[in-house]
C-alpha cells in the first residue's frame, strides 16, 4: 500500500520521543534531528506505521532483516508457541531439539545442496559474532593468523570482525587496539598478494553496505583457486545477500563457487537476533571436541525463540511461490529504474533485491526527504552515496513504481 501521512514528519510523537532518546541513550548510536528519526511502532508486509500514525513503505528490510515482510503471520505464529513453551534454554549445555534441527537444515540448504558434503554450525547472536566464528576456525583450521579481506568490505563492528570491515569511519578510532593481521585488496582485484601467513579470505559476494558493488566475473573463483593454492579457507559474509536477497539462495551460486565458511544472519529468523557460521564438515571439525566447556559459545546460543523462528522462515524461503515473488519483484524493480536518468546519478548497479542508485553526493538530505513522503530508505557507499532499494520480497509493482517516481522527481529538485 502507498504510503499515508497525517502530520508532518517526524510528527509531534516522535519528536518527543527522540527528545528522551536524547537524553538517557548515548549520543553516538541514534541520530536526531528535526528531520530524522521516526518511532516505529508497529509493521505489516512492506508497511510500517510510527507513533504518530503514519504509514510509510519499507525500502530497507530493515535493514535486509524482513525480507518475507514485516511480521509475517506463520513466523509471529512459530513465535508464539515456542514462547509458549520454553522462552530460553542452555545453549551449549542443556540445549533444545531445534538447535539440532535447525544446524541439520542450514547444512541441508549450503554445503549439500552444493555437493560439498555435510555442513556443520556454530550459532550465534548477531552478524559479526558469525564472522568471529569463521575468523576463528580458519585461524585453528590452518595455523596462520592472517586475514585477507577487501576495500569497502562490511563485516560488522566487533573487534574481530573489524579485522574484516574496511570503511575508516568504523575502524579508525580503534585501530591502535586491532592486530594488525590484515592484508587490504581492492574488491574486484585479480592482483593477489602472497600467501604468507593468510589463512582467511573473508569476501562479501556482494557487497551489501559498501554499495551493492557486484565483483567481476571471475573474481569469486579466483579467490578460490587463490584459497586452494596457499592453503587459506574461503570465507563468503552472506549476512546480507542470503536467503534469496540477490535473487538466488545465496549470491555465491551466481558464480558458482563454494566456500569453505559461509556466515549467515539479518534473514535467517525474519526478526530475531540469531546468526550461523556454516563450514565445511573436514574444517569445523578442526575445533576440539568439547571437554566440557565450550571454546566459543554464548549466554544466548541456540536461543529456543530464534530456532523456531528461523525453522519456519527457512520453510516459508524454501516454498516456489517465495522463489517466483523474488523474481517477479526483481523484475518490475529493474524494469522501474531501467529509465531513470538524471544529473547526478552515476551509475544504477546490484541484483535481484540487493540494488543501488550511485549518485554523485552523499544521500542524506534525499532520505530526509524520502522520509517525508512517507518512504524509508537506506544510503550505503564509502560516501554514504549509494541509494539502497531492499524492499520485502512482496513489494508490489505499484508500490516499486511508486517509489521510483518519487526517486526521480526529488533527485530532479
Ligand atoms: C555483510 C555483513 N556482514 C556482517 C554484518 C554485521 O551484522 P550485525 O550488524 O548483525 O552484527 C552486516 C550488517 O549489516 C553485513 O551487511
């Protein structure tokens, strides 16, 4: 549904709200200002409504989280009972039967679909504890402390996976507190550097917050023949890209190339804090068996809530009708910013659901205005100049056209 607005925006509510905000949380994490942000207060599909009453259309998944829409009922249903039933468990010590499950079906939909034997899991939390995992076990796996990792590259902002993340605006205030184990290679490059001590490639196959830059062909297979060559493990970040973002399962299968980690999160719950670290059977089994306490783990493992959740998610991604939905709203999405032409816009770039809009400034006064009209829109890029289209799956055609109208007659000024 197009969106509805009742009061300027942000509204009386909201205003408020961030006052207090203000107040009692610390000032880095939510920016305020007259024109930003807006309370959400409740969700359906590719609509949210804040705390004002006004309705707006979802461009961002929040934040590629809701891809089968916001509060899908069969998952608020999966919720339900399990909360019903058992709202936490002893991850590593007395855990639940979905954990089990759940480590089953993530290897049945990466390393077996690919033919590459059992997959086996680390859980966690949130995205960057995946990448931490992978970190780790290419680290026990090969004996070698270095990382490869890539210009513009997001891997979340844990000291571990800061290892990984590039943009400067995240890393440099903590550099001096970071092992200087990583060796930087522009995306896309073919020019490698010696083997040496690197026993981790970690690579978006898309990248998500670093523009939705879509490597060359030919790039992702290089990294693996590079791996395979000096004894290093493939790490894909798919925290973003999977479950069907880019408009495959996970965005590797479009260069057919396996790796020997994969880090998922952001979808694989459709709304809860849960993330996976899938490897290879042979390369997860270089962790010590569990003497009774665990290397890595923690409080929230395994978490009943995000299991179940998760379960039912990876049923509802797994139907045709999804995989036709993705595919049906690429197309209309790349059919509505097929024409678009403006000063000011370089280039339009991405796949799938997982498109970027570079422009040649940064996008923050465009969002601002975006919001107004009742849109929520992300901007990614180095320069925070790359204007992200990552609808739910079930973004209409008018909705898209909607959009892209307004997208185009703002940036016409
Ligand atoms: C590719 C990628 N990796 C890792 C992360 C970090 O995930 P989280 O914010 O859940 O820690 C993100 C988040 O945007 C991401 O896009």
């Amino acid at each position: 549904m197009k969106p509805k607005l009742k009061t300027s925006i942000p509204g009386p509510r909201s205003l408020a709200l961030a006052g207090q905000l203000r107040e009692y949380e610390s000032r880095n994490v939510t920016y305020c200002d007259e024109s930003w942000p807006v309370f959400w207060e409740r969700a359906e599909g590719t609509n949210i409504w804040d705390a004002d009453g006004n309705r707006y259309l979802d461009f961002t998944s929040a934040f590629g989280v809701a891809g089968l829409g916001h509060r899908h009922p069969e998952i608020v249903a999966a919720m339900t009972e399990q909360s019903g039933l058992l709202l936490h468990g002893m991850g590593d010590v007395h855990p639940t039967a979905l954990k089990g499950k759940l480590c089953a079906r993530l290897s049945s939909l990466t390393f077996e679909r690919w033919n590459g034997g059992k997959g086996k899991v680390v859980l966690s939390n949130s995205g960057f504890e995946a990448v931490e995992t992978a970190l780790k076990t290419a680290r026990l796996a090969t004996g070698k402390s270095g990382v490869m990792a890539f210009s513009n590259g997001y891997h979340g902002l844990g000291y571990g996976s800061l290892l990984g993340t590039d943009l400067d605006k995240f890393r440099g205030p903590f550099v001096d507190q970071l092992a200087e184990v990583t060796t930087r290679v522009p995306y896309g490059s073919f020019d490698l550097p010696e083997g040496g001590k690197i026993g981790a490639v970690l690579v978006e196959p898309i990248q998500g917050r670093g523009g939705k830059v879509v490597p060359p062909e030919g790039f992702l297979k290089s990294l693996r023949q590079w791996c395979d060559d000096n004894g290093a493990l493939l790490i894909f970040d798919e925290i973003y890209s999977g479950f069907h973002r880019s408009g495959k399962w996970f965005a590797c299968e479009w260069d057919e190339v396996v790796p020997d980690l994969i880090c998922l999160g952001k979808a694989l719950s459709s709304g809860f804090p849960i993330s996976a670290c899938v490897g290879k059977e042979d390369v997860m089994d270089q962790w010590p068996e569990s003497p009774g306490e665990a290397l890595h783990t923690s409080t929230f493992l395994g978490h009943p809530v995000g299991c179940a959740m998760a379960l039912k998610s990876l049923d509802i991604l797994a139907r045709p009708e999804t995989i036709e939905i993705v595919e049906r709203a690429s197309m209309n999405l790349k059919k509505a910013l097929h024409d678009l032409h403006h000063d000011g816009l370089v280039e339009v770039r991405g796949r799938g659901l997982m498109v970027g809009l570079e422009l040649e400034q940064n996008a923050g006064k465009l969002l601002a205005e975006l919001l107004s009209e009742g849109l929520i829109f992300l901007a990614d890029g180095p320069a925070g100049n790359v204007l992200s289209f990552t609808p739910p799956f079930v973004i209409s055609e008018e909705e898209i056209e909607f959009a892209v109208g307004k997208v185009s007659r703002l940036l016409r000024g």
